[in-house]
C-alpha cells in the first residue's frame, strides 16, 4: 500500500496527500503533464512544462517529439491550461484552437460519407455527424471529440464544431447507454459500453440542453452500476467526476471506492492515475467546467 496512507479520516485528507506527493512524481507525457498540472493548479503549479510540449502545428503529441499531435491531448492540454492568466498561456492556446478547428474526421469528407453510406455498411452511425479524430486522417472516436468539446467549452471559445460533435457524440452512443470507443454497433453486434469513454463523453454534454436526454440518465445508471465493485483508480476517477457533475447518487458510493483503492492498492507510480484521483477527490469533484473569471 501506499506508505502511511493506511489510516484516513476523510477524502480531503486522502485529496491532500495525494496534491503533496504528486510534485515528486515524474510524468513522461502530455497526459501526465496536463493532469498533473490541473490537480496542482491551486498549488503553484507551473504551466510552462505543458506549454513546451506543444508541436509546431498547434496540437500536442502523446510525448514530446514523439508521433503527431492528437485531438484528446490537445483538448486535454487546453483544458488544463485555461486556469492560468499568463502572457505566454493565450497565443499557445490560439494556436491549439486553430489547430482543432481545421482537424476533421475522414467522413467528413464527402467521398468518405458516400462510402460509408453506399458500401461500407459494417458499422452503423451517421456519417453527416462527425467529431474529432485521434490524429489527422482518421476518423472521429468519443475521447478526443468528448475532450475537444470540454476544450472548447471550458475557453467559452465559439464553435459550430462543438454543435456537429455533439450531435456525434449523441448518434455513437450504445443502444442502451454509454459510450464505446468509437461506434455503437459493428458487424449487426451491439459494443459494449467503457467506462472511461461513458464518463468522459457525459463531462462533456454536462450543462447543454442535450444532458437532458433519456440516453443520459441511463449512461449514468450504467456508469454507477458498471464500477460497483471495480478496484481501476483510473476509470473510478473519471466515473466520480462524472456522476458528480450531474448530481446523481452513485457518486459517493463509487468515491468511497475510490478511496479505498487509493489508500490500499501498490504504488502504481503513475502521475495520471494519482492526479486524476486528486482532482476527483477534490471538495467538491472537479468536473472539468471550472468558473474562471
């Protein structure tokens, strides 16, 4: 277990010895960076490790130097960037923004559509409606569009691409409820839900008419019910912040999980787990829509 984490009183005591161990844990990639730097945004945080990992483009890649930038770093960058009010934070994220705004999925393009509409019948999903790829020239998956959405949002930056990824988002959802990777149905099969892409996709639609919707409510149920007994720091993580941004009663039950597996599971030495913990375990969770003036 963690060392002398074995005896808590409360989730802000857990929240705070994760926030003062975190500076000492190396990260070694953008979502490390990004996450590390939201947990610890209240603590002197230091937003220039983050800003020099952007590629020339505009995005930001997995790792620094490594691979083409991504759709989910950069919206996840973005997003962890927005708290701080430097001179140097606002081109950087000008140029992210501008770097989203021209990055498509493939069927968006018309050739792409007639494909997906004539001949490629596999997977079922309305090629008018698209989001945000991993990378340039793929096609759009719930991570990167669900955290180009929260980018976007959280900057109050205006976008008819938030509209159309939005309605991606909803037309991908599983029949009943949840979020898979990218399609809800292939080869005439129903996929099955994930956690992680379920809560991530629901942090996004929080707060718009659309998280009113029937599909919501049982993505919740599905979500709350799915990690009742699950020991991932990681997926709970994300679950907590997502129940809790729409007030539903399985938050507290997956926090105390949370909680317990903070407190009695190996070091796992990740900085992204610990500081997704953190933000979760914040009072009250983080929900990546902070009021910032």
């Amino acid at each position: 277990m963690i060392r002398g984490w074995s005896e808590v009183e409360s989730f802000v005591t857990i929240h705070d010895r994760i926030v003062s161990r975190l500076p000492r844990v190396p990260g070694q990639g953008t979502e490390e960076a990004a996450l590390k730097l939201l947990a610890l945004r209240k603590s002197g945080a230091d937003p220039n490790t983050l800003i020099r990992m952007q590629h020339p483009s505009g995005g930001w890649p997995g790792f620094l130097g490594i691979g083409p930038p991504s759709a989910f770093h950069t919206g996840l960058a973005l997003v962890a960037l927005r708290p701080f009010q430097t001179p140097s934070v606002q081109p950087v994220a000008e140029r992210a923004f501008g770097w989203l705004s021209v990055l498509d999925g493939l069927e968006s393009h018309w050739l792409w559509r007639w494909k997906f509409r004539v001949f490629d019948k596999q997977v079922q999903f309305d090629p008018m409606k698209s989001g945000w790829p991993w990378v340039e020239g793929t096609v759009s998956w719930v991570a990167p569009t669900a955290l180009s959405i929260l980018a976007f949002r959280s900057w109050r930056h205006e976008s008819d691409r938030v509209r159309t990824a939005v309605d991606m988002l909803l037309d991908r959802a599983c029949p009943r409820g949840g979020w898979n990777a990218g399609n809800s149905v292939a080869f005439g099969f129903e996929l099955s839900p994930h956690p992680d892409f379920t809560a991530m996709a629901l942090l996004s639609l929080r707060g718009l008419t659309q998280a009113d919707l029937p599909l919501v409510r049982t993505s919740l149920d599905y979500l709350a019910k799915r990690l009742e007994d699950s020991q991932s720091m990681y997926s709970l993580a994300w679950a907590v912040m997502a129940l809790s941004a729409y007030s539903h009663g399985g938050a507290r039950r997956l926090r105390q999980e949370l909680e317990k597996a903070v407190t009695t599971q190996p070091a796992i030495g990740s900085t992204r787990v610990l500081a997704l913990a953190a933000l979760a375990l914040e009072d009250p969770p983080y929900i990546f829509q902070e009021v910032i003036p």
